[in-house]
C-alpha cells in the first residue's frame, strides 16, 4: 500500500500489480493533487485493517477510492450484483419531470466523460421545472484504466440500474469498483456554478453538507448478509467482506463510524489472501 501513498503524490490516478496482486486508485475529477495525497493515505491506512484476510477490497471515500484483488482487473468492468452498492436520501421528488431531468442531465454527464474527458469525469448542472424549480447536479466517473467504450458501459449499467433503485429519490450514489455516479440538489464538486440564493427550506428538507438531518438506504445485492449500521451526521462508514468480486459464499456487511480523518467515504471491500505470481505493470496519469 506504501506505493499507493507515494503516487498520490504525483498522480491523480495510478494502477500497479506486484507478484501476482492488483491496485489501483483513483481521486475525483476536480480534486487537487494535495487532496488526493490525503484520500489516499486515508485509504491505504484504512483498507487493510478492514478486512485484511480477503482476496480484494474496494474503499470508497468522498474524493478518492483505492483497489485491489488477486486476480487482474486491469481494463475489465466489474459489476456483479455483489460488487456495487447505491444510497439514496429518504426524501421523494415531487414529480415524474424530475427524473426525467435528472436522467437528461445523467445522460450529458457520461457522454462528457466517456467521449470528451481525458480523466473519464464529466459533470452537469441544470434545472428541475417542478412547481418550484430548483438547481440539480451529477457528478459520474470511471476508472482510468478503461478504455471510453467500457466507460460508457459501466455508466450506461448505472443508468439501467437507477431506474428500480433510486429515481424517485432527491438525492442519490451509485459506487461501482469500475465506476460511479451521484445525484444531488447541492453543488458537491468543484467547478460548478453557485446557484441563486433560494428560499429557506422547508422542515426536514435540508441543502448543503451541513444538512440536520440526512437519512440514506445503503443496498447490496447478497443473500447471506449480515447487516449492522448506524449514522453519524456527516459521516458514513461501510465495508463488505466475502470471498471475492466475482465470488459466491457467505459474506459480512458492516456499516460503522471512524472519527478519523477528514474524508467521509463509502467502503465496500471483498478481502485478499497470499499472492504467487510474480508480475509487475503499471500506469499513472
């Protein structure tokens, strides 16, 4: 992991195998180089005292995510119904032409990532015209070890999934080891413009990330999980341990609070055991 760490330095994404076990990370489109060397040394900290005895492991924080696996990953998508998970805010848009504006702008936001971005990241701002119109945001993302059309794959699957899981909701996050996506009603990167002065909201309806009140549903697909979890304002932890990305068997879900370190982050990890093959690439940007 120490390598992982010392990359974040000069890079924004890096991916590297060394006898026989696979790594890469990734920071968010619009962070800069000292806070992805932070996210990642949180991360490479964090992720193997998690679940140290499993063959790979996905950890997920607000601006970065770290990987790895026994077994090579490099330019594949990964989206078993084991490897992903979606959170989604327990507040309902208020019409059907809400979805459709966050399914407009979700559609725009791959295309700027998966045809015109060197960094696989693209970005959309637009306007809900509900009864009262309000500004929305989506942020998508791939890891950059895939070419553009796997990219585009991988979103697109976010795309089909959201449509049974999360549109109806005001607020959303689809992880996937391969890539990601987020909806929201505030601004939550950088480089957007800052909406108008609104209205003070409503009860029970915050804005920003000093909302009071935020409940998320956290869903992975697995038959045999355990599940425990517990919310801390403005911070969320969450780890899967199992046999493998692509494996069966009996898995571990935990959703727990870590007071350190700056970075809220998701975390989804599916372990690592001994490695054999000796072998080495890598590839940075």
């Amino acid at each position: 992991m120490e390598v992982f760490s010392s990359k974040s330095s000069q890079y924004t994404f890096y991916n590297d195998s060394f006898r026989g076990v696979y790594g890469l990370f990734l920071c968010r489109g619009d962070v800069d180089s000292s806070t992805c060397q932070s996210c990642i040394n949180d991360a490479t900290v964090d992720l193997p005292k998690t679940c140290s005895s499993y063959r790979g492991g996905v950890i997920w924080y607000e601006k970065c995510l770290l990987r790895y696996s026994n077994t090579d990953f490099f330019g594949e998508v990964t989206f078993e119904p084991d490897s992903y998970i979606y959170m989604r805010n327990l507040e309902h848009n208020t019409s059907p032409e809400d979805d459709s504006a966050v399914l407009n702008l979700l559609k725009e936001a791959i295309e700027r990532a998966a045809q015109n971005s060197s960094k696989l990241y693209g970005t959309q701002e637009g306007v809900v015209p509900s009864n009262v119109s309000r500004n929305i945001y989506v942020l998508v993302q791939c890891t950059r070890d895939l070419n553009r059309s796997s990219c585009y794959s991988c979103l697109k699957e976010i795309t089909d999934q959201l449509r049974s899981c999360c549109l109806g909701w005001a607020g959303w996050r689809f992880l996937t080891p391969s890539c990601f996506a987020r909806f929201d009603e505030y601004v939550f990167y950088s480089g957007a413009p800052q909406p108008a002065p609104a209205a003070p909201p409503t009860p029970n309806r915050g804005k920003g990330e000093g909302r009071t009140k935020k409940v998320v549903i956290i869903s992975v697909s697995s038959l045999t999980a355990v599940l425990v979890a517990f919310f801390l304002a403005g911070f969320l932890c969450f780890s899967f341990c199992g046999k493998g990305l692509k494996g069966g068997g009996a898995s571990e879900e935990i959703l727990s609070r870590n007071s350190q370190g700056p970075n809220q982050r998701r975390i989804v990890e599916t372990g690592i055991n001994e490695a054999e093959e000796q072998h080495s690439e890598e590839m940075h940007f």
